[in-house]
C-alpha cells in the first residue's frame, strides 16, 4: 500500500470542505428563499451554482485519484 503524500490530504480536506460547505450553504440558501418568497428563476441560479461547485468537487475527486495511482 502506498502513503498518501501530505499535499494529498490537504487537496482531499479542500475538497471535503467545499463539498459540505456548498450543501450547508445551498440549504440556507433554499430555507431563506421559501422564507422570503423568491422566484423560482433565483432558486434556480442557487441550485445551478450549487450544481456547479458539486461537480468541480468530483472533478478534484478523480484529479485525486489520478495522483494516487501514479508510482
């Protein structure tokens, strides 16, 4: 088995933190907009840049996983 070099678990808890962060703050971000009655069309911006953040996070994810299978 191989060790996991430093700057990779700094980039896999960058990740962690955008993943969770991006669902904390979509959340807050849809309670706040059924709250104050905003347009589906608003939402709709959150939702995509939530989608977008999301899929930028899989993209480090297999960037990640590439690194590892290196030798």
């Amino acid at each position: 088995m191989t060790q996991a070099k430093p700057d990779q678990g700094k980039t896999g808890r960058k990740i962690a933190l955008v993943i969770a962060g991006t669902g904390v703050a979509w959340i807050i971000v849809n309670a706040l907009g059924a709250a104050m009655g905003w347009t589906s069309r608003t939402l709709a911006l959150f939702d995509l840049a939530a989608l977008a953040a999301f899929g930028w996070a899989i993209w480090m994810i297999y960037g990640l996983w590439r690194a590892r299978q290196e030798k």
